[in-house]
C-alpha cells in the first residue's frame, strides 16, 4: 500500500476536504500527484504541503464538469510527469434543497459535477491508461447511493449522482479489464469534510445521525485515505468492480 514510488495520480475536487487528504497520502505513498480543483491558489496550498512531506506535486486548475478543460489537465500531466497510473475522481458537491424547490439548474450543475465529470476524467485518463495496459481508478461514491436502505431527503440530486457512480464503476469494470484498469468505488458514510459542515451546525440533527453509527462517531478524511491507498496499490490487483463501504457501520445498524 505504501510503495507507489513511480506512480503518477491525479485527484480531483482536491484543494480540501478528502480529497486533500487522498493527494497526501499518495504522495507520502511514493507517487507524483496532480492536485486538481477549481481554485489554482488553493491546490498550489496542497502542493506545498506535500513538498514538505518530501513529495513531488503539480497544482492544475480544472472545472471537472467541462470537457475542454480536463482533456487539457490530462495533457499538462503527462507532459510534466509522463503518464497517468491512477485516476481518483473525488469532486463533487452537495447542496441540501427540499424536491419541490430544486430548479432544473440545481440538479444539472450538481449531475455534471459528480458524475458527468467523473465520465470525462476517466475517459480521458483511460486513453492514457489503455497506451500503457495498466491503471487504477477509485470513484468516490457515498452511502448515498441507493439500494443500500438509506433513504436522504433533501439531496436528490446528491443521491441520484453518487448512484450513477456504482453503476458506472461496474460497467467500466467490465469493459477496462482487458486493459489491465481497474476500477473501484468507496462509498463513505459521515465523514469530517467542509461537506457536512452545514449539518454539524445543528446539534439534533448530528445526534440523530450518529445514533444510526454503531461506532458513534464521524470519520476521519485520512480513514478513507487509507482505503483509497489500498485499491490504488497492487495489494488489491485482483479487486475490480467493487464499491467499498466506510460508514461506521451505519449501514449494518
């Protein structure tokens, strides 16, 4: 898991939150990270901090929901560091607005962001990918998903995205393998992220979720780091199409 040395990543929506953590942790790991997000300024804040760590980083300004923009990304990181070994498609957005309120607006920009975006990155960085016969791509879904008994109002938008991706995981599964890329999802739980920041502000609503966690507790970015090392390394070479869940146990509560 900790030897990636070599490796060339790319983590989007990667300027805060998990995906900060996931470019750390790649890189601590060994790899060169293109550290990709909207905000130039603050994923240079995060090369920075893997410099200090003794890694080796790029900062790319990429809106992931914009074809234009990520295929130039995937050029300006192959022309820096070669190729492209791992994919973490990690942006995304959850903005909490009641059914009949949400505008036609509201659910197109949130279905481009989390996955229309996700399709772009990974077609883009597959063609990469497929020159070389290898790679790795870890979507991040949510237990937000569907089929898993959590219903969440207010966010289907959210929703009906991160469902998307647990499909789209198993069907590129399926059609990468002979490619040798491998493509995986972690559906995470409650995890400390500028996200949920807005629920955190509501006490009874905390208490009320938490009490779904058999651990009690939110996670840790770094704990679905970890994950994230585990099915971008070759400890999990015979893993492909598969959606991990991190929650706590919310869902076998």
């Amino acid at each position: 898991m900790n030897n990636l040395k070599g490796k060339v990543a790319i983590v989007t929506g990667a300027r805060r939150g998990m995906g900060r953590t996931h470019a750390l942790a790649l890189a601590k790991a060994g790899a060169k990270v293109a550290v990709a997000d909207i905000s130039l300024e603050e994923c240079q804040r995060v090369v920075e901090e893997i410099a200090k760590q003794g890694g080796e980083a790029m900062a790319i300004k990429c809106d992931v929901s914009k074809k234009k923009e990520v295929d130039e990304m995937v050029k300006k990181i192959v022309k820096e560091f070669g190729k492209i070994d791992i994919l973490v498609n990690n942006a995304g957005i959850a903005q909490f607005v009641p059914f009949l309120e949400m505008t036609e607006e509201e659910w197109d920009r949130t279905l481009d962001i989390n996955l229309k975006g996700y399709f772009l990155c990974a077609q883009a960085c597959v063609k990469e990918m497929a020159k070389q016969k290898s790679g790795v791509i870890v979507n991040i879904a949510s237990v937000a998903m569907g089929q898993q008994g959590v219903g969440m109002s207010n966010i289907v938008h959210y929703c009906a995205s991160k469902g998307g991706i647990a499909g789209m995981t198993e069907a590129l599964a399926v059609e990468l393998a002979p490619y040798n890329i491998r493509v995986n999802a972690i559906s995470p739980g409650m995890i400390e992220t500028p996200m949920i920041s807005s629920i955190k502000q509501d006490s009874k609503t905390v208490e009320a979720m938490l009490a779904k966690v058999p651990m009690r507790r939110v996670g840790k970015p770094e704990e679905v780091s970890n994950l994230v090392l585990f099915l971008a390394s070759e400890v999990s070479s015979y893993m492909t199409g598969s959606t991990v869940i991190i929650d706590g146990g919310w869902l076998a509560g």
